[in-house]
C-alpha cells in the first residue's frame, strides 16, 4: 500500500476522470448492492465521531468551569494571607 502511495505521490491533484476511474473500480470490487451498506455504516461511524467529539468538549469545558471555580474560591484565602504578612 505505502508503495502505491509513493507512485500516486507525483501525480498531483485528482481531477474529475480520475474520480470516475476510482468510482468504477469500487463497484466492480464492491458491487452495486454493497456500496448503500458500506455508505450506510460509514455515517454511522462519522455520526458516532461527531457525538464523542462533542462529549469531549463538553468534558473540557466542565473540567474549565471547575477550574475557574476553584481558583474563585482560592482568591479570598489569598487574599486574607496577604493581610496577615502585612
């Protein structure tokens, strides 16, 4: 596979006919009757990837709003340390 890689390397962009060329190959590899199952298990796939992305923000920004809440409350012990040394 790395090698194929390494020989489409050179060839640049694809343009349109190579797009047709790629197409006509998975349906003679896949047949017409796979393609709509293998369409139908890549959404599944890229829907399950948006949903953990969003998680994962949503974990980021609680893990922030703690954070910030955390240094809120530290601040007026700081503060009242600050008085005492002085």
């Amino acid at each position: 596979m790395a090698s194929l890689f390494i020989v489409m390397l050179p060839l640049g962009v694809i343009g349109p006919w190579q797009w047709v060329i790629i197409a006509l190959v998975i349906v003679l590899l896949f047949g017409g009757k796979k393609i709509p199952e293998l369409m139908h298990g890549l959404g599944k796939g890229v829907k399950s990837f948006k949903a953990g992305m969003k998680d994962a923000e949503k974990d980021i920004q609680e893990i922030k709003a703690e954070i910030v809440k955390d240094d809120d409350e530290k601040k007026p012990e700081k503060k009242e340390e600050e008085k005492k040394e002085a």
